[in-house]
C-alpha cells in the first residue's frame, strides 16, 4: 500500500527546468524536449523552445537572430528580469522616506480621495476637483511601515516571477493598468471623503495575471489561490481599514490584461495585448468621468 502511494507521487511530480533545476514545469521544447520554465520559453510557431534550440536556428528557414529569445507573452529575455521590479520597490521605498521626511501634508496633498477639506490643505481637495494625479499618486503612498513591508514583499515574490515571464514592457503595462482601476473603483464606490493609498491595487492585479499565466501553464494554482484567499479575508475583515475597492479593481483589470497578455495569438500578440491596455484604461475614464460628474 505504502509503495503505491509512493508511484502515485512520484507520478503527479513535474519536472525541473533544465536551466533552473529548484523550477518545476510541465512545459518541453517542442525541438529537444527539455523542460522548460516560464524564465527560459520562447514563443514558437507550435508550442515552445528553449534558448538553445533557438539560437541554434528556428528550423523554419529563418536566422537565428529572428527568432530572439522571447518570453511566454513575447516579450524580449533580458539579462536582469526583475530590473522593473526592482525600480518599483525602490520609487516606493523612496516616496515612503519622503512621508516621514515631510509630514501628513505631503500625503495629504497626493493620496487618493475624492472630495472633503483636509485640516493641512486649504479649500476643498480631491479627484473631483481636478486633481486626477492622485489616482496615480496614491499607488507610491503608504500608511505605514508594516504597510509598506507587506506590499514590498508582495511585489517581490509575485511580481519578479511575473516579469521575467511577460517582458518588461508588458509587466510595467499591466502594473499601471491595475493600480489605475484599482484607484477608479475606489473613487467610485468609496466616500468622497475616504482617503486611500499604497500598492495593493496593483499588486492585486499582479496576483490576477500571475493566476491566469499558471493557468494557462497548468501549473499547481493551490498555494496562489490560497495566498489570495488569505488577501481577500485580510481585504474584507472588519476595522482593518483597508481599501477594498482598490483591491477588487486591481484583481479585476490584472485578470482581464493577464489573459490578454498570455492567450493572445502570436500574429496580433502586441496589438491584442496593448490594446487591452488601452480599452481598461478607457473603462478607468469613463468611471473616473462619472463619478465625477456626481460630486460636480
């Protein structure tokens, strides 16, 4: 009995990249046959190859220089694929040292909210009366150090992986993407005199991708899903404070640009996904427009 659970086992585990042996996958070269992770897939006619096969010649009659190494989302492969990333953390880290070095009339000035008197401002602030910066704004601010420590570390562990597998280009679009719907639904939906701010949006919107590239991978989604779930209890608990709003935005646009990241057709890949960019971006306005128009 002990031995067939042991097959059993055995069986269901995936093998390791030939590249990065601590990575499971459950993808091969479609030339050699070699596992391979998202980090080292490049986009082929049928399937995937590894960096090897492809500098060794695509086999379809074109240079090698034409068939570059590209990401699962078709994205170039570069030497440091969490570079983004990393910039991220740090204009963060940066903004955070300029709250404590300012004051609450820093953060005042730039976190999102939608219309009230502030006691540091003068008059009345917010989206409503033209300050449209703070959508954007408000996704560098923080409330706090352990706030700012758990999204860091947030954007570290789901945001590096996922760069490395969409391309820096398309990582960075997704990013600004949720982070912006994130702060349209909260401009929406909260009170006009509710403050918000901090990454979550769209890290949020990171964890909707990175599901969807699992997905589309068949990769174990388990321990993800479980992640979120603890997100979202932590998000809707009471007396937490937390901007929901700005979470299920960012989940939402993460999830509808993910899969327009990962499932687009490599003949229109860029113009499906860029476009789906755009079309969120779009959805953000016209909801950003609205509720403007019922505080005007």
């Amino acid at each position: 009995m002990e031995q067939a659970e042991g097959s059993t086992q055995d069986a269901r585990s995936l093998p390791a990249c030939y590249r990065h042996p601590d990575r499971e996958t459950g993808v091969r070269c479609t030339r050699c046959e070699r596992p391979i992770c998202p980090e080292c897939m490049v986009s082929a006619s049928v399937g995937f190859q590894c960096p090897e096969c492809v500098r060794g010649g695509s086999g379809t009659g074109h240079t090698p220089a034409a068939s570059r190494p590209r990401t699962v989302a078709g994205g170039t492969l570069t030497a440091d694929p969490r570079l983004v990333t990393k910039i991220l953390i740090g204009i963060n880290l940066a903004v955070f040292l300029l709250q404590q070095a300012l004051g609450d009339r820093f953060t005042n000035r730039f976190e999102l909210i939608g219309q009230a008197y502030t006691p540091l401002l003068t008059g009345v602030q917010g989206i409503a009366e033209g300050q449209y910066y703070r959508m954007l704004t408000a996704m560098f601010l923080h409330g706090g150090i352990a706030h700012i420590l758990f999204n860091m570390l947030s954007l570290w562990w789901i945001g590096g992986p996922l760069e490395a597998a969409l391309g820096r280009a398309r990582y960075l679009a997704l990013y600004f993407v949720s982070g912006l719907a994130g702060s349209a639904l909260s401009y929406l939906i909260a009170a006009p005199n509710q403050p918000s701010l901090g990454a979550s949006g769209a890290i949020f919107g990171l964890f909707g991708a990175t599901a969807v590239l699992m997905r589309r991978l068949n990769y174990d989604m388990r321990p993800l899903v479980a992640l979120l779930v603890v997100n979202l209890i932590i998000t809707f608990s009471p007396g937490m404070g937390i901007a929901w709003q700005a979470h299920i935005g960012g989940l939402v646009a993460g999830v509808v640009t993910g899969y327009a990241m990962v499932h687009a057709p490599r003949e229109k890949r860029a113009l499906i996904q860029y476009g789906t960019c755009a079309l969120v971006l779009v959805v953000v306005v016209v909801l950003t427009l609205v509720r403007t128009a019922q505080l005007t």
